[in-house]
C-alpha cells in the first residue's frame, strides 16, 4: 500500500514514516504541504492508496482543502 504524508512539521513527517515503517509499510511519501502534495500526486496518480494530511497548515490545509 502507497502512503502518502503531508505535513508542515518535518518533525511528525518523520514520526509518521518511523512508525509506518516499523508497522510494516515499505511505500511511504512525504510532502510538507498541501501544494507538494498536489505535484505528488498528478505525477503518482492512483499509486498513492491512502493520504494522511495534517488539517492545521499554512496556506492550504486538509480541511479548506477538502471543503472547497
């Protein structure tokens, strides 16, 4: 399974990837914000199966992001 983590915090980013790691997960991407995300994703297309977005960034975030 592709995981792919948006974070602004470099510091959850790794924290996320440790422990999805050590449960197993070998396909983990990282993107520090909503914007890289995007790229990631038009250039990953349905590759990535599960995104785990922090809802409190600068500019976009998961939530305005989701509503809009």
């Amino acid at each position: 399974m592709s995981i792919l983590i948006v974070d602004d915090s470099l510091d959850s980013r790794l924290l996320m990837t440790v422990l999805l790691q050590t449960a197993g997960h070998t396909e983990l991407l990282t993107a520090a914000s909503a914007r890289d995300a995007l790229q990631l994703l038009r250039r990953q297309g349905p590759e990535i199966e599960l995104i785990l977005m922090d809802v409190v960034m600068p500019e976009t975030d998961g939530l305005k992001r989701a509503v809009k």
